[in-house]
C-alpha cells in the first residue's frame, strides 16, 4: 500500500490519508502504526518521493564485469537479465562499445559511478594508488598536529555549491544520453560515505560546512540559550559556535557531549542530503529514472544513519552486515535493495537465497575470474551451479517471492542512531589509542548497537518471527501499545528523549514488556547526560547472544501474544540448529510461504526436518512445484545452500 505519491518531490497527503483510513476502518491498528510512523520519520530536507516496487521490473540477474559477446548470450539463457555500464564522467568521451552490445543482445544495464569524486572522495579507485589513499594522507596529517583542523576540511565539501552545480551538469548530460534506453538506475556512486566507507572522521569544518550547521542548529534549538544550556557554552551569537572535534571531546572528560554529537548528527543530514541532491537531479533530467548508490555499509559512521539515508534515494545496493538490510528496509520500506554475491565464494549460492528472502530487487555478480562462462560461451563451473537458481528467479517463482508480503511481528525493536553515537564515543574513551588510526574494518567489528538487533533478529528468525525496526520518531510519536506491540527492545539504548522516555512508560505501565541490552537513556537525543539512566522495573536486561536467550524465546513469544504457527523438528526430534525461517504472505488469500534456510556453512550435508502445522493445510513445495497434498506434516532435506519453500493454502 503506497503512503508516498509517485510524484518526485512532493507529499501526496490525500493518498496517506486515504492509507490510514483504510488501515483504521479495516481495524488493522499495527499497520497503521507502521504506517504512521514512516510518514512522522520524513525528513522534508532530503525527501525525494523513492520509487516503489512498481518501478522495478521483476528480480534482476546483473553481471558486473565486462564479457565477450558470446558469454553474454550464454548467460542471458541461464536468466541473467542485466550487466553494468560505466558512466563517462569526460563530457567528449566515445560511447562505450559495451552499448551496442547490451542493445543487441536485449539486456538491461545500469550506469556506474556517475559521481564518485564527489560522494567517494575518499575511497575510489585511482590505478596504483590505494583506494583510500586521500583518507591515510589525511590520518598521516592529523598524526602529525593533532591540533590541526586542516585534516578535517573535506575535499570537496559535500556542501560545495560550485561542486553541486558541476554533479547536476553531469548527471544531466548522462541522463540525457541514456534516457531512450531506460537503465535500470543511474549510480551516483560506489563506497561512498563522509570519509572512508564507514569509517569515524571528524569531516566537515569547511568554512561553509559550519555555516550550513549553525543554521541547522538555529533552526532545531530556535533560542541561543537553549542550545547553551544543551551544550554547556556561553555564546552570545549563533556564529560563534563551534563543534567539538573527537579529540577535544575525549580530552574534555566526556563531560559535554551534545557539541560533538550534534555535528556528528548534522554531518549525516549533510551527507544524506547530499545523495538526495543527486537523486533529485536524475529525476529532473528523466522523470521516471532510478538514482541509486551501491556499496552500502553497516548503520554507524560515514553518513549511514539509515533514518535519513534510506529515503534520499531510490536503489541502493548494501553490504548486509549488522542488519544494514534490514534497518534501511525498515526506514523506508519503498526503498529498492540489491545485493552483490562473488559467484566463486562456496556460500555465494545461500547468500543469494538469503538475499532474495529478505526482499532484495536483484543482485550484482561478481565474476572477475569469468566462473559463469568462458569468453568462447561455455558455460562455467558457477554458472551451471547458478542456473536453477537465476532460471528460477527470473520466472515464477521469482514472482512470487517479489510480490509477496512480508509482515511484522508485534515486537518492536528501536533503531537509534544518537545512541550508536554516544556508545562509539565512550567506548574509544575507556580502550584509549588513537581513535584516528582506525579504519572502517574498525568499525564493522566495534558496532554493539547494530551487532544486537542482528542478534534479536537472529533469535526470533528461528520461529519465522520478523519484528518491525522503528526510529526514534516513530516512538516518540507513536503509541505503541495502542498499535499492537507487546514487546520493546532496546538494542545499546543510551540516548532517549523525553518524549521517548514518556512513551516508553506508558507502553510499561500498559502492559508491555521492555526489553533493553543496557540500561537506556543515560543521555538525551542530543548527547548530553542525565543523572541517571532510565529506571524502571518494567526494563529488563536481555543480551540477545547469551546461552539462556533461547531458553528464554518462548516466554518472549508468549508476551508477545504470538502462538506457535509451526513446529521444526531435526532427525534427533529437537529444534534444529542453524536454521531461520521466514513467513511470507502470498499474492492468493491465505496462503502462507515458510522459507526454511540453513545459516550454517553450504559445504556442511543436507539434513532432514519435520515441519508441523497446527491445522493440516494444503502444502506444496514451490521451488521443485512437489504437491504434499492436505496435510499438517511434511518432512524435508534441508539443502545447506537453497532453501525449502512451503506453500501453505
């Protein structure tokens, strides 16, 4: 059901209304919630109205490396639908020969990188040279003088109206070029981020970068002596203040965190407002064009603040660590995502299933070894291992998947960038070292916050349960309880407004149970600390990756007010290991779809498992089309790369 026109740019307010009053006479008040929510999280300064599933045409197969023309014709018949074609940034560039080719043999194609110089300034391909050579000369700068601020002036700064003109110029003029053969989506950029990738700088202290902040803090704190109550300062005038770089916020004690955290908030503003710039600039020059960015990384630094990221663009291609599918999906569930798999990897076959189960558009092949098909057109060894699979995506049961439902649970569980934030920040200040000399490796490892809502959605994904992932708008302004939810979760909480606070009483006192990994709101949404964390005994302390969190899944489910829609049973007659089940609903009334995947390596054997329904339904295997007939009871071979797909009607 759409809440946004399809119109870029603009509202439809008739339509959301319309949505919510079908929502609410058809007494559905856990999708009104959603819904309300999603519509309460649009932020008007990078909303650009993303495409719907509409807008895309079935489950894409693209290759990414170049091939000769008789490995193209060869994998256009094993379903691969797409290939990929690199945007001539040089206005007199030759149009790439590639064209003619994709023309020909009726493939789609997207463009690639129109503007990395720009969105991946610090982390682009330059020939001999590491990619991320600009960022290790600016670590080396600041290890120099720590004191400088010249290493934290981004080149460009991604509020550089000169830079703006000449990437809307650009994106133009390749748009323009395209335009009559329709692409999938135009790249803006590959790996992009504030820095490199996803890892912590202290960008942007351009001279116009904090310009553009202080009017932002004008605009949130309205009063100048609000915001030096909030920061701890004494300013007289807007234009005197200045963030606190992460050196000075550790040197300081950590006493007054708001005038580091809220740069850091602004400098994801900045950069989510940046892409959208872009994506408004494909939809000028083609109406109906997809502006994308590939190369997504884990929710936390380098602008992957993923409530305001998600809805700047239409597409986006992410690296699916710490949930980061899951979460964008969630703070935009219009967005299109793509995967990439490398088709060399043993688990790439289960990674591509698994992607497809979490509502992936497509996915982008890594084939620098020409695995799928030799130059002469045989086949490969990975491409008749891929050919059931791509064959099968591409037909009808890829329509099935592609146009079923995935509902939510009534376990809600919050996304919380500022808390994120704080906790990155107190923990480099009780390991000590130099927090400059990380890398974005870094912060994959040292994530908690996004590494425990993958652990939540690990352990519910056992018994097919899927909670839904809600921003902080959506709790302050929502009412949970009222909504349907019966479970909170609280994933390294440590930043709580007080409306969220306040909500998230009411939701106790009626009942709700209040999960939290540490206990929440020890800082408000701006950073700065309170005398105590929130202290309630409604709260309980969960860690979601213990031994006792399965044992205690049941009691979760119970609370949650959710019976049991199905049994699983290994050979030994226990619950099975490994394993996650997705529920989907299908386009016909009442069928349900149970995707039942192995999470454990594909090289391990295939295994046995009895599925028990609590009502005999009619059952059918929708990947082989094998008719179980009515039936409460099937039993399976669990392959450990592709999974079981039961239909249930």
């Amino acid at each position: 059901m759409p809440f946004f026109s399809s119109t870029r740019g603009s509202l439809d307010t008739a339509q959301t209304v319309k949505s919510f009053l079908v929502l609410f006479f058809k007494k559905e008040p856990f999708l009104l919630f959603l819904s309300f929510i999603s519509f309460i999280s649009f932020t008007p300064f990078i909303f650009c109205a993303p495409a719907s599933a509409a807008d895309w045409p079935g489950f894409q197969i693209i290759l990414y490396q170049s091939q000769t023309a008789a490995a193209l014709r060869a994998l256009r018949e094993i379903g691969v639908s797409a290939a990929m074609l690199r945007a001539r940034r040089d206005a007199a560039a030759a149009e790439d020969p590639h064209l003619a080719l994709f023309r020909a043999l009726g493939l789609r194609f997207y463009v690639e990188n129109i503007a990395t110089d720009f969105y991946s300034a610090y982390h682009r391909w330059q020939g001999a040279t590491p990619v991320n050579a600009a960022f290790l000369a600016d670590q080396a700068r600041h290890r120099q003088d720590p004191t400088a601020i010249e290493p934290f002036l981004r080149q460009p700064s991604l509020v550089d109206q000169g830079w703006r003109a000449l990437i809307a110029q650009r994106i133009a003029r390749v748009v323009a070029g395209f335009r009559a053969d329709h692409p999938l989506y135009y790249d803006l950029a590959d790996e992009a981020g504030i820095a490199d990738l996803s890892a912590a700088w202290d960008f942007d202290f351009s001279p116009r970068a904090l310009n553009d902040f202080r009017a932002w803090l004008h605009a949130s704190y309205h009063d100048l002596a609000a915001l030096n109550r909030e920061w701890g300062r004494h300013y007289r005038r807007w234009d005197e203040i200045s963030p606190e770089t992460t050196d000075e916020a550790l040197r300081a004690g950590m006493a007054d965190l708001a005038p580091w955290a809220d740069f850091k908030a602004w400098m994801d503003l900045s950069f989510a407002d940046s892409v959208g710039f872009g994506t408004k600039a494909v939809h000028a020059a083609d109406p109906q064009a997809l502006a994308a960015l590939e190369g997504g990384q884990i929710p936390g630094w380098g602008g992957y603040d993923y409530t305001r990221l998600a809805k700047s663009v239409d597409v986006m291609e992410i690296y699916d660590f710490g949930a980061s599918v899951a979460i964008a999906r969630a703070m935009n569930a219009r967005l299109i995502t793509l995967m990439t798999i490398a088709v060399n990897d043993p688990n790439a076959r289960a990674a591509l299933w698994r992607g497809v189960l979490a509502g992936m558009g497509g996915v982008i092949l890594w084939d620098e070894d020409a695995a799928l098909a030799s130059p002469d057109g045989g086949l490969g060894r990975a491409g008749r291992d891929f050919a059931p699979d791509f064959l099968a995506l591409r037909g009808r049961l890829g329509d099935i998947l592609m146009k079923a439902r995935r509902p939510v649970d009534p376990i809600a569980i919050l996304y919380s960038p500022a808390s994120f934030r704080l906790r990155w920040l107190l923990d480099r200040a009780a390991e000590g070292g130099d927090w400059a000399a990380r890398g974005a490796d870094a912060e994959y490892r040292d994530n908690p916050q996004s590494h425990a809502i993958a652990a939540f959605l690990q352990l519910f994904s056992a018994h097919g349960v899927r909670p839904a992932i809600i921003p902080p708008a959506g709790l302050e302004a929502g009412d949970l309880w009222e909504a349907g939810i019966r479970v909170l979760i609280l994933p390294e909480t440590l930043a709580l407004s007080a409306g969220e606070i306040a909500a998230i009483r009411r939701f106790a006192a009626a009942g709700g149970e209040v999960l939290a990994t540490t206990p929440p709101g020890g800082f408000d949404e701006h950073g700065k600390r309170r005398a105590a964390p929130l202290a309630d005994g409604a709260i309980r302390i969960f860690d979601p990756a213990s031994a006792d969190a399965g044992r205690d899944l049941a009691g979760l489910l119970t609370a949650a007010g959710l019976q049991p829609r199905f049994q699983l049973r290994d050979a030994a007659g226990g619950w099975p290991e490994n394993v996650s089940v997705t529920r989907l609903e299908g386009m016909r009334g009442g069928q349900e779809i149970f995707a039942i995947e192995s999470n454990g390596e594909a090289t391990k054997p295939a295994r046995s498992l009895t599925f028990t329904r609590p009502r005999a339904c009619r059952v059918e295997e929708l990947r082989t089309a094998h008719d179980f007939g009515m039936t409460p009871v099937v039993t399976v071979t669990l392959d450990p790369a592709v999974p079981t797909l039961l239909s249930c009607e």
